[in-house]
C-alpha cells in the first residue's frame, strides 16, 4: 500500500465492525418463497450503489428455517462468491444468503459510505485473492484481514461527501450517454428507412423527391432471386470440412473466420459452400429480435459452409444489387414483415423458406439503387464520426470513477484538517475502552462467582458428586470461580471437627484426591 497521508492508519476490516453472513433456508421448500414479504437478497440484487428491492420475497418461516438473519438499513453486503467484491449498502431491512458477507460498521471509527468507498476502489485487490477454478471465491477469514487507509473520523466524512456528489455527477453523464447510445441507433435506422422509401436528399436530408413520388415495384422475394433458398446442413463437430458458426451473422456482413471444423467430407460440405454474393439469414434465434438477421458473404478466402441454422439467398443482381439488398433487410419494413411470419416452438423462433418467399420488398430501379446506397453511406459515414466521440467519451467517463477514488483514498480529494483526530489515536482509544471494557466485565463476572461461593455451596457439589473420590479439577469444573477461594474453602472442609471430606494421595494416578465421608 501506498505512504498514506498524516493522521491516517492502515486497518484491517475486522476491526471495523461486526462480520457475518447470510445463510440458506434448511429444506428447499416452495411455501418459504410463495407470498414471501422478507427481502431475501441474492448476488444478482448487488448493484454497487445502494439496493431497495429483491429479486425474491421469503417468508417468515422460510427465514426461520435458515440462518440467516434480518439485516438493518445501512448494512455494508459484500459478494463472496462469482462476481467477488460487488458492494451494495442496505436501504432496506432484508436477509441475504450465504454467499453475501454482512458488515455493521463501526460508526465510531468509521463511517458507512467512506467503507463503502474504500472497498469499491481496493475491489480488484480482493478479486485477487479468489480461490476456486469455475466460480472465484473468498472467505470471510480473507475478507476480515483485508487492509484499507482509514482516515481520521472527520475527514472521513468530508471524503464520503465529496465522492456522493463527483460520482452523482459521473452517473448522470453515464446516464446522459446511454441516451446518445440509442438516439444513434434510431438515426441508423431511420436513415435506413428513409433512404428505401425515396425520402432521403443528397445532403441527408428530408425530401420528397427522389423516386418517393411515383410507385415502385412491391416484389416478393421469390421474384427476386437467381437460385431458390436454400437451408443448411446440420453437421455435429469434428475434423472434416469448415462450417460457419450461427455467431459469424455480425452487422449485416458475414464473419467468415467465425466457423469450425464438423463431421463430414469435402465432398459432402461442397454443396454447401457459400459465394461471395450469397446473403445468408438466421433461420432460427432464441430472441425475436435476432431470427431472420441476414448478412451478406463478401470476401472468400477459404471453402467453408454454412450450416442448418442458416437459409441461403442468391438473388438476382439484374433486379437487385447485393448492397441495396443489405439495406433493405435491416429496414423495418422487413424486420416486421419477418416477425410476423416466425414461429416459436419450445422457446425457439424460426422462420421458414416459405415464410421468406412471401417477403415484399420495395424494388426501384438499379441506378436509383446505386443512388441510394450513395445517400445511406454518406447519412452513416455522417453517424458512425459522431459514434467515434461517444466511444470516447464513454472511455473517459468510465476512467473518471477509478481517478477520484484513487485521489480520495491517496488524501488528495478534500483538503486535511490538522486539528482532525489522528486515525491512528482514535483506533488506540478505543482498543484501550473496550480493553478496560473487558476487564471491568471479567472482574464483575468473578466478583459474582466468588460470591456464590460458600462452604455450603462446595458442600453441596460435592454431594453431587457421582463417585466418593474426586479431584480439584473435578470441583474446578463445576465450579469456574477463584482458584484460591476455592482451595481454601477445601481446606477449611477439612480441618472441621467432622469433615465432610478427607485427602488422601492415590497411588495409581500418584496425586492427591479427596474422598467423601459418608453420613
């Protein structure tokens, strides 16, 4: 760790506050969950920030089936398990399982948000520490013996308050970009749209020259292509000829290096060769959203083919130019017209060759096509500058919150107060209170024993002894008091003009024992 500034102390987070975790329900059982009210926080609920609602609800005697326990607002949870490190603050009262460590701080050495801080900027430090192959993981014992720089009480506060406000305002520009995000999305798109239905000018802008003012051809697909579509081939994995992967569909082009090798020969895959030119669609998609994406072959370096997850296009150049056929199928016009028409079965979206066939597609004329995909580059050159500064300024926004924590936790954020408590004297003042705490416990835990502590009173476990014979020690386990008190009450036993007890030395275990008169 890095000279700390004066006044602050490295401290391990075990002296920090009081440590725990969450625990698991004893039986997995549906009634704990159903109509649950409790909070019951998972990894996924973590946002490093601060979290006011569950994924899931469990109820009360789900909670009491496990050992877990109700944690208060403005308790510190830290991740222990996969995504180690991921901090959020409580803002609600709420359980949590096993894999969530707990944290009450102490608010007299240290302050909530500044620990919060402190381990948010020292996160990579611990996901160092992770131990497991699948899913990373840390023990509380790591955990607990994690340092962090503690500054002196007050200054702590100034730093908290500091980083609330800077990181508000980093979040707000964040929040700010992902609005350029999508406002970039729908000018591609609507540049597309535009573009296709004769609206768009030279210049990029709105027109209603063009061919927009007379009708063009509506085809179907079917009257557009020079082969028939054509479906893949499913192939399992193995040493034979290339296939591309479903994954190789990237932004309306093919990625021909996204493939792998499958069970089959050349002779076989030939057939199935992709051409510069071929336009290849998703045949079938988990997401609505991506069944039917197209991308186009260009580019062939090397056989490969393509496989059943796939539907071939060759259209027909003399009627629709590769590149306006590309455009026309991110269109919305299209999209809709191919979600309308896929199917799912089993949670899988597909579309068919017969369903594509039917697809109406706008056809103008060849030149205007050429003029068109002149208009749309030159609107998406224009679209893909702007996206240059925002991937930069996403770039410099997500460096800004690593910077000021670094500064904050180097002293370098808010200004020292030398009147300030030293962390270091702080820490020290209240290891000796809660030393002298102790002591003052243990003395008066003694002082009660002792004086429970009678003639009578040993008499009395020594009646209750199972066996005439016995030792000190075993007097000294029933009765956890003063040594010294308790021996002389022994002796004194003795020397009473009828004892109660006698000593005698045992030759077996050569020590002494006492043994127990009988009445």
């Amino acid at each position: 760790m890095n000279e700390l500034p004066n006044g602050w102390a490295t401290v391990v987070l075990k002296e920090l506050g009081s440590w725990g975790s969450g625990g698991t329900p004893k039986r997995t059982d549906s009634r704990f969950y159903s109509n649950g009210t409790i909070p019951w926080l998972v990894i996924g609920d973590l946002n490093d920030g601060v979290v006011t609602h569950a994924q899931t609800y469990i109820t009360e005697e789900g909670l009491l089936n496990s050992s877990a326990k109700l944690l208060p607002p403005n308790t510190l949870l830290v991740a222990m398990y996969g995504s180690i490190s991921k901090l959020s603050i409580t803002g609600i009262e709420c359980a949590t399982n096993q894999a969530i460590a707990f944290c009450t701080p102490d608010q007299e050495i240290i302050e909530l948000r500044y620990l919060f801080y402190a381990l948010k900027h020292s996160k990579n430090e611990l996901i160092a520490q992770g131990q497991g192959v699948a899913q990373k993981n840390i023990s509380q014992t790591i955990l607990k013996a994690h340092q962090i720089p503690v500054a002196p009480r007050r200054e702590q506060n100034r730093i908290a308050d500091k980083l609330d406000s800077l990181l508000a305002r980093v979040n707000a520009c964040s929040d700010r970009l992902d609005r350029v995000r999508l406002i970039l999305k729908h000018l591609r798109q609507a540049a597309l749209n535009l573009a296709i239905s004769g609206h768009l000018t030279e210049d990029g802008w709105f027109s209603d020259k063009f061919y927009a003012d007379r009708d063009t051809p509506k085809l179907p697909l079917s009257r557009l292509l020079s082969e028939p579509l054509q479906n893949g081939r499913s192939v399992r994995d193995g040493d034979g000829a290339w296939v591309l992967r479903l994954t190789s569909i990237r932004g309306g082009k093919i990625d021909i290096q996204e493939k792998k090798q499958g069970l089959w020969s050349r002779d076989e895959a030939a057939r199935f060769f992709v051409q510069e030119g071929d336009f290849l669609v998703a045949r079938g998609n988990g997401s609505l959203h991506l069944v039917g994406r197209g991308g186009l072959v260009d580019n062939v370096t090397e056989e490969v083919a393509y496989p059943d997850t796939m539907i071939r296009i060759r259209p027909n150049t003399a009627l629709i130019t590769l590149e306006f056929l590309e455009l026309v199928w991110n269109s919305d016009s299209i999209r809709g017209q191919i979600e309308q028409r896929a199917k799912t079965t089993s949670g899988l979206w597909k579309i068919s060759q017969s369903d594509l066939e039917e697809i109406i597609v706008d056809v103008p004329t060849i030149e205007e096509q050429s003029e068109v995909i002149l208009r749309v580059r030159a609107l998406l050159t224009y679209v893909d500058n702007i996206e240059v500064h925002y991937q930069n300024a996403c770039a410099r926004i997500e460096e800004l919150t690593p910077v000021l924590l670094t500064k904050a936790f180097h002293g370098d954020l808010v200004p020292q107060d030398l009147n300030d408590e030293p962390a270091s004297v702080l820490l020290e003042r209240i290891r000796v209170a809660k030393a002298a705490h102790e002591t003052k416990k243990v003395a008066t835990v003694r002082k009660s024993t002792m004086a429970k502590l009678s003639q009578e009173s040993v008499k009395e476990v020594i009646r209750q002894l199972p066996r005439d014979k016995f030792w000190f020690e075993d007097l000294r386990e029933k009765l956890p008091s003063d040594y010294d008190l308790l021996k002389e009450i022994l002796f004194t036993l003795l020397d009473e003009s009828e004892p109660s007890i006698t000593q005698i030395f045992d030759q077996e275990a050569q020590t002494m024992c006492f043994i127990r008169e009988q009445k």
